[in-house]
C-alpha cells in the first residue's frame, strides 16, 4: 500500500527529512541536515514497517495537515501529541491506517517537545540532492523543492518497506534535559580556566529563544576565560584559528556556548569546549526556548556504551538501564602526542566527542608549512573507507569515523603513522589554481550591511559606521583607499572551505605585509549579503550565501557556490590552496557578473599554478610591517578604553544578535 498526501495547512516549517542526512561533505561546507530528532523519526519508520532512514516529515512547533489522497500506513511521533484524524485522536508510536479522504492534522506541540514527526509506510519519494532526500533550507536544496511544505503540496509515498508495522515505546519529553557529553578538544588550561570548566558543567543553562537547526544558543555564566585575547585569529578569548566544528559540538561564540546543529557551519573560528553524545542529540531537537539543560562529562567508554544502547533502541530493543556516571570536566588524555622532530611540528590527536578526533598541529600560531603538512595529512587518509568526514582547518584536521569499524584510539594510531610518513613539505610541489574574481569595493549591498548593524544592533560598535575605516585605522594605515589597494595587489591562499557554508572560502595572503588584521563584530551582524568579502583576524572570506556574519565588509564579488541536479560537476567552485585574486569592478558590472556566473553563462577565471613551500613562508622584511599594524592595534584598543567601548560588545551580549528564522547561529 503506498500513499498520497495533499498539503491543506503546512504548519509553520514543515519539511521532507531523512537520515543520515548528508555524509562526506562537511570539507565543502555542506551540513548534514536529516531528522533532527534521529530517535522519534527512526521509531516512527519502524513503526510503519520502513528502514529507519526512509525519508518523512519533520514539524516545528505546530505541524501540517494534510487531506489523504490513497490509503497508507502512517505514525506520528516527538511532540505530535495532539495529533487527529478526522478529529479522532491519533496515537504517536502506533502504526496507523488512513483510507483516501480522510484529513490528518499533526496539530500544535503543546509541550513538553518542540518537533513532530510523520512516517508514511514506503517513505515519501523526492528525488535526492547530493545523495539524500533531507532538506537544507539555508542551502535551499534537498526535500520537497528545496524549500519547507506549502499549501497545494502533494507528496507520494514511496516503496521502501522493510518489516510489517508494529508499535514502538516512544521516550519521554521533558523541559529538564540531561546532555551527556565528552569534554573537549579544547579547554583548560589552555583556552578555558580550570574554574571556567568546572562551571560549564556544574550550570543549570537555559535554551535561548534563538536556537534552530542550525544550534541552539544557551543562556547562562559567561565564560572565565584562561587568556585575553585569541591573537592573530581575533580580539577575543574565545577565538581560534579556523577549526571544524562537530555536530553536537558546544562552541563557545563569544561568551555565549551554541551547541551545533545538524543545519550548522562546519568550519569557524571558536573554541569547542565539549560535545554532546550522538545518543542524546535527539534531545536538542526537542529542547523548547526556556527549557532547563544541565551539561554532564561522561567517559568515552560511558558514551560508547550509551551510543550501542541508543542503536539497540532504534532497532527495537530494550536497552539496558544504565546510571549517568558523572566524571569530572577534565578533558581526557590526548589520543596521540607526538613530539616536534626537526622542522616536523608537535602533533595532538584528541578526541571531539564519541566519533570524531581533532588533529592539531604545531603552536596555536597561523603557519602557511604547518597549513600544507595538514593538507598533506589529509590527502594521506583519503583513501581509508572508515574516515567519513575530513575536514581540513588552518593548522587542524577534523576527522569523523564509522567508530564501531575503526576505534578513535586506532584512528589515531593510522594518523601518526601518516603523519611521520609525509613527505619533506620543501620538496613537495602543489598543483592548484589561480582564481581571478571580481570585486566591487564599496558595494551599496555592504553598507546596507553596515547600516542596518548600526541602527539595529550595536550604534555605538568601533567599527560603525565604516568597516573598511576601522580596518584602516586600526592597521596603521594612512588613507581609506590604502586598505583596498591592499585587497587588490595580494595573493589569498585558500586554507579553508566552508567557512560559512557551501564552498566559501576562508583565504589568507601570502605576502605577509598584505595580512591586514582586524577583530569580528561582536555581536554579529544579523544580515550579511551573499558573496559579501570580508576581514576577521587575519583571514579574508566570501560568504557563501545570505546570513549573519562577523567578518569586517570590504566589497563583493561573485557566486562561489552553484548547485545544478542536472550537472555532475560539483557545486563548490573553489578548492583548497586556490591562490585568488581580486579585480575591481563597479557595482553595476558586478550585477551582470553574479547572474552570469549564476545562471552557468560563464566561470570563474582561472589558470593552473604551481606552489611551492618557498611561496608559503614569510619574507624577510615582513616584521617591520607586523610591529607598525601592532602599535596600530593597541592605539585602536587605547582610544575603545577612553570611550568606554569595547571589542566584546555591551554587557551580557554574545557572539549572535537577533537573525530571521533558520539563519545560521554560527556567525563566521
């Protein structure tokens, strides 16, 4: 029996989800997406007879109704606890029959709760975007048109059975949550204060109204912090060297932890002080605004444990009842520590939660050798089927692995035996690209950015009302138009893509006298234009497409991301170590720019390069340079201290301001 549905109301998001979701593209900046609430959505397919991964719907807060077309099979489950047919209550968990004509209604989740789930007995067909059915909405692909379900909609079941339906024990909601987590890979005594930990864990922290795919925001202690500042990689404590981030991750935004979601960035700029067990993150789907979480450090071997428990669960199970044995907030010892040799740098693999490892090498410093050793690294590994995600970061590896195949212990055995394996970076020659864009400076699009910042979130920031002034000011530059010329005349070497989202490219010059520095809005902007060139740190990105952001806005320039279902050419147009190159342009000539690159009329420019160590390392005259933007920095810092203000934004204000509904919480 297979099934048809007509969308009658689509409640207020409402769309086409599957799992895993999407594998083997976080390197590029795609986010897996798919049920975010794994356990309710895989005992909802069960219930119906259908693989656990089968695609359905998911709801937020008021669900769908829907007029049934042909008779199916389906089960409601998460937070429709108020869902009927015909105005009969409809049982969640229990496999239920409806004949054409009748109207299901998932109704409002009344709470506890927050999403709801539908299962059609065969799935729902919708074709695949980048080898899966879920829908990314910020990406605006995947699902049912790439977009949440609207009225008129008319969905059909597919024919992926597997077993006959049976009902299914649903867990219990509740607004008093218990996340178990692995602390690290960052912490004390090294970014965090051993007291700052302790408090991390021993908080009773609020969900926050901004929380969405994307992460969820927790109010509560600011953070004590071990340092002052993040150096080369930002003004503020909680800024690190563009690193990947976990799903489930806690990064610490500011002084405001964000808890990565399955819609999230995979590659910023922040410490990730702990992550949350793949078994309770179905917990955070239904984690209401106001909800109360407490944040408790288990051992590895507690979550791998809880991890089995949790697949038994979803294949019909009962699991063992087992007590949450709370260990203290101490990360545990590194997986792998392997000592500098020669010009090799110092290598620590440690563990980023229950089944991926970070891989950092070198000092906490940005080191173009170190970046290419990492890059090397990486390509070392690609070839083991175990590693499921690699993304590379400015001097870290982020590897996630089918953990029950390949331990973390044995991973990092694999990567240190790779790793004293790389060749000589200084015989190793690279060959890439050199990407020319365009670039209009001054585009109105960045100033409505700028504008909209100033009158809406922070008036008083030392960046209003020009970034592109502040950036002058604050490296020690003479005029206004010296901080373009300097975006014009360098080299950006792509250290990293992602960063935010599809393809964008995190890029750093080569010539280090072209390394303007400058410190993130704090909070972010709520809206940055797609394809926005911005400065944070010392790094220049594009942002891939419209969002927040924190990067100081120098110009525009064109689509760097372009997805076609018809192409099986890969979406992302930028690869790492491109070598880019910006032209200006004006911005009426960037306009027809943008729609020729995004209709497929036309590519970026590009001629194949060869790089080569020598290219990457600092020149000899670049130490003057690096002390005059130095003194200009902490003039900068003199004259915030005389007018009271400050880098970190006002009293009580995290890393997010105020964004539209399924903006990204991370903020690059």
């Amino acid at each position: 029996m297979t099934g048809a549905f007509e969308i009658l109301v689509p409640g207020i998001q409402t769309t086409v989800q599957d799992l895993p979701g999407r594998t083997g593209l976080w390197g590029v900046g795609v986010p897996p997406s798919g049920a975010w609430d794994d356990l309710s959505f895989g005992l909802a397919n069960r219930a119906v007879g259908n693989p656990a991964g089968a695609a359905g719907l998911e709801a937020v807060l008021r669900g769908p109704k829907l007029r049934v077309l042909t008779d199916a099979v389906i089960c409601v489950t998460g937070a429709a606890t108020a869902a009927t047919l015909d105005g009969v209550a409809v049982t969640p968990g229990h496999p239920t029959p409806v004949a054409a004509g009748q109207v299901l209604d998932l109704g409002p989740a009344r709470g506890p709760g927050l999403r709801s789930y539908l299962a059609v007995r065969g799935g729902l067909s919708v074709p695949a975007a980048l080898g899966s059915a879920a829908t990314f909405l910020l990406g605006g692909f995947g699902g049912h048109e790439g977009r949440a379900l609207a009225k008129g909609d008319i969905l059909h079941a597919g024919t992926l059975v597997a077993a006959e339906p049976s009902e299914v024990l649903l867990p219990e909601l509740t607004g008093d949550w218990q996340l178990r987590v692995v602390p690290g890979p960052h912490g004390a005594p090294e970014h965090l204060s051993e007291e700052g930990i302790a408090e991390l864990f021993a908080a009773q922290w609020r969900v926050d109204h901004r929380a969405d795919r994307t992460g969820v925001r927790l109010a509560g202690p600011s953070p004590r912090w071990a340092r002052s500042d993040g150096g080369d990689a930002g003004l503020h404590p909680s800024n690190i060297h563009d690193s990947a981030y976990p799903v489930g991750g806690i990064m610490i935004s500011g002084d405001t932890p964000v808890i990565v979601g399955p819609d999230g960035p995979s590659l910023g700029g922040f410490v990730v002080a702990a992550v949350v067990i793949r078994a309770d993150r179905w917990k955070l789907a239904q984690a209401r605004p106001g909800d109360r979480i407490r944040l408790v450090p288990v051992a590895p071997e507690d979550a791998d444990a809880a991890n089995e428990d949790h697949r038994a669960r979803l294949a019909g199970q009962q699991p063992r009842p087992r007590p949450v044995t709370v260990r203290d907030g101490r990360r545990p010892a590194p997986l792998a520590e392997l000592p500098a040799d020669g010009d090799r740098p110092t290598l620590t693999v440690r563990r980023a939660g229950d089944h991926h490892a970070l891989v950092e090498a070198g000092p906490a410093a940005l080191d173009l050798a170190v970046r290419l050793r990492i890059h090397l690294l990486a390509g070392a590994l690609a070839g083991d089927d175990r590693i499921v995600e690699a993304v590379e970061g400015v001097r870290s590896l982020l590897l996630a692995v089918d953990e029950r195949r390949l331990p973390l212990p044995a991973l990092a055995e694999l990567v240190a035996a790779a790793w004293a394996g790389l060749p000589d970076p200084r015989t190793v020659e690279l060959t890439a690209r050199e990407v020319t864009m365009p670039i209009a400076f001054d585009d109105p699009s960045v100033h409505e950015a700028m504008a909209r910042y100033q009158s809406g979130v922070r008036p008083d920031a030392p960046w209003c009302p020009d970034n592109v002034e502040f950036i002058r000011r604050i490296n020690g530059l003479d005029r206004r138009g010296d901080v373009f010329d300097i975006v014009r005349s360098a080299a950006y070497l792509v250290v990293g893509l992602g960063d935010v989202y599809l393809g964008a490219p995190v890029a750093v010059p080569l010539d280090p006298r072209h390394r303007l520095v400058t410190t993130k809005y704090n909070p972010p902007r709520t809206w940055t234009p797609a394809n926005a060139v911005g400065i944070g740190g010392v790094y220049l990105c594009v942002y891939g497409m419209e969002g927040p952001g924190g990067y100081q806005l120098v110009g525009r320039t064109v689509p760097v991301w372009r997805y076609d279902p018809d192409s099986t050419d890969p979406p992302w147009l930028l690869r790492q170590f491109d070598v880019l190159r910006f032209t200006p342009v004006t911005p009426q000539r960037l306009v027809e720019l943008r729609a020729d690159i995004a209709s497929g009329r036309s590519t970026l420019e590009t001629r194949p390069v060869t790089l080569r160590l020598a290219d990457l390392l600092d020149t000899a005259d670049a130490a003057a340079f690096t002390a005059r933007r130095a003194e200009a920095f902490a003039a900068e810092r003199d004259r915030w201290a005389a007018q009271a203000l400050s880098a970190d934004g006002p009293a009580g204000a995290g890393a997010f301001g105020e964004r539209a509904q399924q903006q990204p919480v991370g903020a690059a």
